[in-house]
C-alpha cells in the first residue's frame, strides 16, 4: 500500500474474519503451498480476479494503485527497486496468494477467495517471514493493516508481530474513515 518502505501508510491483508461456514475444522490441514517470483504475465490475472472491488484493492495496496487494477500497473509494481514480490500456488502450480516484501516493508498479503479460511494466510507469512528473515537476511519486519481487518491483525499478532502505532482515520472508503497499525516482527536471534 505505501511506494516506499518508510511511508506511514498500511499494507493490509485482506483476508476476511472467518465465518462459521468457512472456518476450519480443528482437523483440517492446509494445502501446501510454495513462494515462486509473481510473474505479472502469468498471475496478474488471478490477482485482478481476487480483487473485485475498490475497497477490496485499498484494503490490498492502499491508496498506492488506481481502480480498477491493471496489467500495467501490476507490471510496473512488480518492477520496483528492491521489490520481492512471490505469488503462492498449490502444488498442482494454481496460485492461490500473493505477498511482496520491499526493504523491510512486508505487504500486499492476499489468499484467493476460493482458498480462504483453510490456514493459507498463516503457510503464506510463514513462508515471506523465512525468506525475509534467512534469504534477505533482514533485521525486522514492517506492516500495516486497517483495523477493521480482525482476521489480519489476528494472524499477525499469533505470528508475533506487535503494534507499534495506530493511525487513526488515515483512508476514506465509500464514506467511511478506516484507521490502521503499523506493526514489527523482529528478526530471531541467530
């Protein structure tokens, strides 16, 4: 959501609260999923697809692309200096997510809605966290998600990020002021 890594500006997840439909059962195991380079050609379809209105693009990016999204400006996001961006797929190759990293700015977190509420948004952090962590050999990790996304702040929270500031009314939505955390994940000691 932000275009450089020290913007105040929250990079959300947009995966939504369970619901009692979609939640899963406490014997249910996620699919495994893998990180591979986001190839715009090849996913920024799926990602337009998961993406079907404004407030779900802002509750992606922020306020960093134009509705509604498209190929070029995936292309050109996917390009950015010191950019990582993965998409996630099952092992049949299907992407089901997405997450970029940029300095140490973690963000652009999204499961595809078919796959939500099986425990791939914690797979997918796991897995952008160890890269971050052990490949980039980062120190710390940055995000920032809206507030009224309970589901995110939970998922980072049991990850063991922690709220270092809240900004409050910092994006206006179809009328309505959303307020976000900036939170931090520390790198483990090595």
């Amino acid at each position: 959501m932000n275009t450089t890594p020290s913007s105040p500006s929250p990079e959300p997840e947009p995966e939504p609260s369970p619901s009692p439909s979609t939640s899963p059962s406490p014997s249910a195991t996620p699919a495994p999923l893998s990180l591979r380079p986001f190839r715009p050609a090849d996913d920024a379809p799926a990602l337009r697809r998961w993406i079907t209105t404004r407030a779900e693009l802002v509750t992606w990016a922020g306020p960093s692309f134009t509705w509604p999204l498209d190929d070029a400006q995936l292309t050109a996001y996917a390009a950015e200096p010191d950019r990582h961006t993965w998409t996630a797929v099952a092992p049949d190759g299907r992407p089901l997510g997405h997450i970029s990293v940029r300095g140490t700015r973690l963000g652009r977190v999204l499961i595809a809605p078919e796959a939500r509420g099986r425990g791939l948004g914690e797979t997918l952090l796991t897995l952008a966290v160890a890269r971050a962590f052990d490949e980039l050999g980062l120190p710390s990790l940055d995000l920032g998600v809206y507030t009224h996304n309970t589901a995110a702040v939970r998922l980072y929270e049991k990850l063991g990020f922690r709220t270092e500031q809240v900004l409050q009314d910092v994006e206006e939505v179809g009328g309505v002021r959303w307020s976000a955390l900036q939170m931090r994940l520390t790198a483990p000691d090595r």
